[in-house]
C-alpha cells in the first residue's frame, strides 16, 4: 500500500512540473523573441485575441499586439532584456495564471522594473498567452536587479 501511494505522490509531482514547464513556455519564449529581436517567435506565443497592457500613472493602457510586435522586432538583439522571476503558476483546466516582477534593460543599462500577470489559455494542447498586464516603475527594485 505504502509503494502505491509513493508512485501515486511522485506521478502527480511529475504531473505538476511538467504542466508547469508547458504553461511557462510561452512567457519564457516571449522574453527570449524580445532579448532576440525575434518575430516569429513572438508571434506563436500569443492567442489570436490577445491583450496588452500597461497600468500608468493615468490609468491602463492597450496596445495592439502586431504593433508591439512590429516595435520589438526592430531593435537589434540584446537591445532588449527584460529579466524575469516566474513567483507563482496557478491552473484549472485549460486557464492558467503566472505572475512574474521583472528587471528591464534597454541596451544593457536598467530602465526600469515591475511585474507581469498572465493569464493563459490552452488552445489545441499549447498554451498561449491571452492577456498580459504589466507595471513599471524605475524605484524599489533592488530585489529584481
């Protein structure tokens, strides 16, 4: 009995850090199409209804995916670095929560830091980002550095 439970426990441990890895993949590869400069990667972690957007000191703003985009992949690669810390996963089903402060470099000297919120979905098997909110704000960053 003691041998099906550990199996049990350990399965669904394995379980669990894989969906993990799966949900985690389209942030990750986000932040590497920006650090690259790579369009075409970006463009495959994003879902077709897919909102940005920023929280400022005057309320939130929206910016249209393709434009962003279009924006990141003009930079050369390394110019933008934007280092993340992945704090917490939460799933249920196909939706998925990650919630990640970051540390932005621009060309390799800081701008600014804050934190992302995703929200998730999984669409044919492969998690996509659906909404994306992030702040920003250049004090109280040392943890992030």
């Amino acid at each position: 009995m003691k041998k099906i439970f550990t199996i049990a426990v350990l399965s669904g441990t394995l379980c669990l850090a894989q969906n993990g890895q799966a949900v985690e993949k389209p942030v990750r590869d986000l932040f590497l199409a920006m650090k690259t400069a790579g369009a075409q990667l970006m463009k495959t972690v994003f879902s077709e209804t897919a909102i940005l957007q920023t929280i400022t000191k005057d309320g939130v703003k929206t910016e249209d995916i393709n434009s962003f985009i279009t924006s990141v992949s003009g930079y050369a690669k390394n110019d933008l670095d934007e280092r993340i810390m992945i704090k917490a996963i939460h799933t249920d089903g196909d939706l998925a929560s990650v919630f990640v402060p970051y540390s932005f470099y621009f060309k390799g000297k800081f701008s600014h830091c804050g934190a992302n919120s995703f929200q998730l979905i999984k669409q044919n098997g492969i998690w996509k980002i659906q909404y994306l909110i992030d702040t920003r704000r250049k004090e109280n960053c040392n943890d992030l550095k």
